[in-house]
C-alpha cells in the first residue's frame, strides 16, 4: 500500500488487502461489483470525491497543463482557487462506470482492469 502526499489516496495491491484494511468498503465493492479479475488488480482509493479532482488535475487528465508544480514566479497558485468539490462531481457524470466507483461515503474507488456492475 503507497500513501499520496498531495492528495488522500492509497494504492492497494488487490481487492484481498483492499477488505483487509476497509471492511465496510470491501463488503459494499462486493454488493455492487461482480467478482471478476479485477480483484487481482491494483484498487485506488481516494477518501474523497475532491481528492479525486486534485489527483486528476495534477496527475490523471489535465496533467499536461502542469498544475501540480509549485512555483509559478509569483502568480497564485490555480489549485486554491478550484472548487475540487464542484470539479469532482463533475467527472462523476463523464467518467467510465466499468473502472470508476464512488462509494456510500464519498469515497472514489478506480481500478485499471475495469469491472462489470451488479445492476
């Protein structure tokens, strides 16, 4: 499991150490998702749905326009002035569901393998 400095998130290894660590997260992935290899993969979990729009601003789509650098010679820095709630909803409506989660408790779940949803 990796820890994120810039933003609540962690990484974990598979599903197995996923559960072992959140049980209730575990429990509702369960209830919602079906069983499949996407177990076996990585699962990131950001505790919020503004920790997901901070990863995405400095690391997932809008990498290329380097927000995540600190010194911008005097010039306030953008990510203070973004509504990361307002922006995290927002990629709520135009992310994929078969690798995308967000969980009863705000928390956003992804995975690189994808999944298939008990509907």
């Amino acid at each position: 499991m990796l820890a994120i400095e810039e933003y609540a998130a962690k990484i974990y290894n598979n599903f197995e150490e996923l559960e072992a660590e959140n049980l209730e997260l575990g429990e509702e992935l369960r209830c919602n998702i079906i069983p499949e290899e996407w177990q076996n993969d990585e699962l990131y979990v950001y505790d919020s749905i503004e920790d997901y729009a901070y990863y995405e601003l400095t690391e997932g789509w809008y990498f290329d326009n380097k927000l995540a650098q600190s010194d911008y010679r005097g010039a306030p820095n953008l990510l203070k002035f973004i509504d990361l709630n307002a922006l995290g909803w927002a990629l709520t409506n135009s992310w994929d569901d078969s690798c995308h989660y967000l969980s009863e408790h705000g928390q956003v779940v992804t995975s690189g393998y994808g999944w298939n949803r008990k509907y």
